[in-house]
C-alpha cells in the first residue's frame, strides 16, 4: 500500500490506472537530455490516456489480437519519429526503454543516428545460437 492509496476516488472523471484501486491518468513522455552538458532540455513526446472503468483483463478481451496501433505499448513506436523530427540535427538519438518496448516495429527504426537500449521481454538466440 503507498501514501497515494485512497486519495482519488471512483466517479470523479478520473479512470483505473495500472492498480485497480488507484484511480488518475497514464502518462508516457520521452525525455530529451544532452549528453555534452548533462542537462534535462524537455520532452520530445508525451501521450497521456485513460482506461475504461471495470474493463476486461487484456486477456479477456483479446488485447494480444489487436493491431499495435490499438495497444498501449504503441507509445514507444509513436515516440521515435516525433523525436528525430525535433531533434534531427542531432548528432545521435539513443532510446532507453523498458520491456514494453521489446516491440519488433520499434526495434526496425532504428538507423545510423537511432539508437536503441531495450530491455528484452524474452530470452532470445543470438547470431552464435546462445541466448
């Protein structure tokens, strides 16, 4: 239980997030650092959404048949073409991201100023045949 717990509530226009019993809104921004001055300059995406009230699992309604533009984890894809267009003139761009992102769209962006540090949501083979 955290310091949070109760303070919002049901019927207030705000929706479940990730704990059933937390209620607000979901939000994913991409932080833009430079990496020369170490200094925060922004964001370069943020998409903020809420979830329906008493939904289904994701496994009840089919959440692994939607196409990835309906899903959430489509954040991390939607993020990169808006950053390099903000920051094209960048030397580089590295993404830092979780296992959401283990998407295999979002790891086909990458290109020679695109770079990605993703950690895996499943344990694949490497080029060797290791894992």
């Amino acid at each position: 239980m955290t310091g949070q717990h109760g303070r919002s509530k049901p019927q207030t226009g705000l929706r479940q997030t990730n704990h059933r019993d937390v209620y607000g809104f979901l939000l994913h921004s991409s932080l833009v650092i430079d990496t020369n001055s170490e200094t925060a300059l922004g964001s370069s995406y943020i998409k903020a959404w809420e979830r329906k009230e008493n939904r289904l699992g994701k496994h009840e309604w089919g959440y692994e048949h939607l196409p990835l533009e309906e899903k959430e984890s489509y954040k991390w894809v939607e993020a990169v073409p808006q950053s390099k267009e903000l920051f094209g003139s960048a030397n580089s761009i590295t993404v830092v991201a979780d296992r959401e992102s283990d998407i295999y769209d979002l790891l086909c962006l990458k290109d020679e100023k695109l770079h990605l540090l993703v950690r895996s949501q499943h344990d694949r083979k490497l080029a060797g045949g290791a894992h």
